[in-house]
C-alpha cells in the first residue's frame, strides 16, 4: 500500500502527537526523565545480555571467582574496556593486581599501565609501584610490559634515564611480535640524536607497528615520510598517517596534523582548523600543543591577537612540562 505523504502533513492530528509519549497527566518531568534513564539501563543490560560475546565474559568471571588467575586478568580485560560486561575500572585493577601475584605477566603489566595513567583510568597515579609492575610484567614474559618499561628507561621517569636499556628492551618486545614495543624501537632508530640512527630500519618498523594500528607508529611514519628520510618523501601520505593517528585519539598525531595545517604542507592552509586540533591536544595534556596555540594568539595567526589568551596557554604549556612556556616572553617591540 503507497503511503500519501501530502494526506498525513494536511491531518493535524499527527502534529498533535504528546511530546512525552510516557508521561501521564500530573506526573513531574522529572520523574519522567528518571523513568526513561531506567528504561534505558534496562534495555542496555538487555542488550549486553543477547550479545554473543557475554557467555565468555560470564565463564571468565566464574573461573576468575574460582581461583585462575589468567582467567581474571582476561576478565579484567572486559571490565576496563566494557565489552560485553559493565565498565568497571576499580574493579579491573583489584582484578589486574590479582593475576600478578599469581603469576600472569599481563596482569602486572595491564595494572601498571593503568597507575601510569592515573585519574583518566579510575585508580590514583603511582608511578613508583607501575614501574614495579611493569618489570614484574617483563619477566613473567609480557612483551608489553618490556616495552612500557622502555618507555620508563627512555625518558628517566621513576627509573635512571638509559637509553640502551630502553633499546634492549623495546627489542625484546618487538621480537616478541608487540608492535607497541616495535613503534617505539622505530622511533628510536629515527632520532636524529641516537647512536645507532638508522632511518631505512626505523621507517620499516614504523610501517609494520603502523599496519597493526599503533597510533605512535604511524606518527613516526608520518614524520619520515614528511621528510623523505629512510622512505621516499610524499607530504600527502603524511598527512593521512597524522591524521588516521589523530582519530585513534593519539595526541601527538593530532599535534602533527596542526602542524600541516597551520604551515599548508601538505594539505591547504587552515589556522582555523590548526587552532581546533592545537586545542584538543592541549586539552589532552600535550605541552607542545598549548604552547603552539599560544604561539597563535601571540602572532595573530589567523586570529586577532589575544595577550591574555596567549598568556593563559604559555602557563598551561609550562604546567605540562614544556620548560621554554615558563620564562616570561618579552613584549612585542620591547629592546633588550
């Protein structure tokens, strides 16, 4: 049967349609609301319930209560993710630390992480006790727990700064077929200042961490391809690898990606665009990012500008670490 459209705009009593299909006369719009987040939970819990996947998490959660620890790091797994389960992040960190006294090296790794991380993954920040995790982790063989230890190895946090450590390590897991540990032996191999710099080395390593979906590794990939070093230089392809970085929510691909904005390489000139993703990096805690947008009120770069707006990024940039945003710049025109 056609449907005459023209029939049901001209009857009005379709327009006379309640706004509150559930509301009943003299309930409060409050309890309407109420109502309908709990409709809403109900049909989630539904949801989570028909879903295939939930069967596992159901016999993890069993074999967790009866005494595997592998079974409570997978679960734990679920709990931080929400898959297929409730999210529960204090919760998949008691699991965590539970698997790594009994000996699962993932589980050591996965709560260190999380310590890291601090606030954004539901625990209180414990650098100390992480990087204890992450060396437990490494010997009971989590490849990954070896590269977030390199990590720690490369910038000095917690642990002495030692970049052959760092190597050694990012080496072991990426043997281990960790890509994470992969991207960050890559990045390695491309830092200008290293030792055993090797550019051909590094961008295959970053192509295959890239091709695995590491964030980190397609921004180094980028960044050789921008500059033509160890891989043939095609500012296009740059960009793409900066920005399918920066929708994983990597940061530092987001900054990258401003960078192409605001200089036009690669992509057409857009301070506008610059600015929005500048902002989102600072918002994410990127000290470098606050300090280019700061940069940007400062010059007047595709914007009026703003001292007071410029000032409150430089301070931003200073309170994540970027030690050139806290020396007060010199006004504009000021002698020396």
């Amino acid at each position: 049967m056609d449907i005459e459209t023209p029939d049901l705009v001209a009857d009005r009593s379709v327009r006379k349609l309640p706004r509150h299909p559930l509301r009943i006369p003299g309930m409060p719009t409050t309890a309407i609301r109420g109502s309908t987040r709990a409709l809403l939970a109900v049909v989630a819990l539904a949801l989570i319930g028909c879903a295939p996947g939930n069967e596992v998490a159901r016999e993890l959660r069993i074999a967790c209560d009866d005494g595997s620890p592998k079974a409570c790091a997978d679960y734990a797994a679920k709990l931080q993710k929400g898959e297929y389960t409730l999210q529960d992040l204090p919760r998949a960190a008691v699991l965590y630390d539970t698997a790594c006294v009994g000996g699962v090296g993932q589980g050591c790794t996965s709560l260190g992480s999380m310590l890291l991380t601090g606030k954004r993954a539901g625990v209180k920040a414990d650098s100390t006790r992480a990087a204890k995790l992450l060396t437990r982790g490494c010997e009971l063989r989590s490849m990954e727990g070896c590269a977030r230890l390199g990590t720690l190895y490369q910038a000095g946090v917690v642990v002495p700064k030692d970049p052959a450590r760092a190597s050694s390590l990012y080496k072991e897991a990426c043997d281990g077929a960790d890509m994470f540990g992969c991207a960050q032996l890559g990045l390695l191999y491309s830092d200008s200042s290293a030792a055993d710099r090797d550019f051909t080395r590094a961008a295959a390593l970053l192509q295959k961490s890239c091709d695995a979906k590491v964030a980190v590794g397609c921004v180094g990939l980028g960044r050789l391809r921008a500059a033509g070093a160890g891989i043939a230089k095609n500012d296009s392809i740059a960009v793409a690898l900066f920005r399918q970085s920066c929708r994983s929510r990597d940061h530092v691909g987001c900054y990258d990606l401003a960078m192409t904005y605001e200089t036009g390489r690669g992509v057409p000139q857009s301070f506008e665009r610059a600015a929005d993703l500048y902002q989102q990096g600072c918002d994410e805690g990127n000290a470098a990012a606050c300090a280019r947008l700061a940069s940007m009120f400062e010059r007047g770069a595709g914007m009026y500008r703003n001292p007071k707006r410029a000032k409150e990024f430089r301070e931003k940039a200073c309170r994540a670490g970027d030690k050139s945003s806290c020396e007060q710049p010199k006004p504009a025109g000021a002698t020396i």
